[in-house]
C-alpha cells in the first residue's frame, strides 16, 4: 500500500489545518515572539521607562507595568498612597504613553494594589 497524499483545499491548508506553502523563517520567528509574549515583555519596560519619567525618583519603585488588554493598560501599585498619586496623574499618565506609543492603541489606564 502506498500512502495517500492530501491535497490541499482552496487556502492552501490540509485536512488537519496545516500549511502547505513555503513561509519565510522570519514569520515563523514573529508567530514564535507573539505567541510566547516575547515583544509584550520589551513594549513593558520601555512603558515602565516613560512612567517613571513622568513619576519621578519618589515613585517610579513603587510602579509596575502589567499587561494591556482591550485598549486597557494596568499598572500596579504597592501601596495605597502610590495608588492615589496615580489616579491623581492619570491623565498625564495616559497622554504621556500614548505620545511615546501610538502603535500600543492605548485608551484607558487601570490601577490596582499589587504587594512585590
């Protein structure tokens, strides 16, 4: 018995979903960086950066970037007072990030208290 070859359907894809065309390794690498968040984790510390910029020596310690879902960046706090300085500069925050970042489509900024 020989085995059976599958043909590709209309989209260039197999029976069981896979690709039959040639990628360029480049795309296989930018598929590999997003999938395990490789380019979120430096879009991160350069955010971080633009923050503490604008908190200044006091507070920029006490901040720490998290993740940006829906438009919606959440920052962390690690106490209280830090919480409440954020919310007073949230505005500053918000137009600062999105100056820096417009690729990042950044429209809302979320704070939380979060101990290290």
């Amino acid at each position: 018995m020989t085995p059976s070859k599958k043909k590709p359907n209309s989209r260039g894809e197999t029976e069981k979903g896979r690709e039959t065309s040639i990628r360029p390794i480049s795309s296989w690498v930018n598929q590999l960086l997003a999938r395990r968040g490789y380019a979120q984790v430096s879009v991160n510390e350069a955010m971080s950066e633009v923050v503490a910029e604008i908190l200044g020596e006091g507070l920029k310690d006490a901040v720490e970037i998290g993740n940006l879902k829906a438009g919606k960046l959440h920052i962390f706090a690690t106490d209280s007072v830090t919480l409440q300085e954020l919310n007073f500069r949230k505005r500053e925050i918000l137009q600062a990030i999105v100056k820096a970042f417009p690729e990042s489509k950044v429209s809302d900024l979320r704070f939380r208290i979060q101990s290290r």
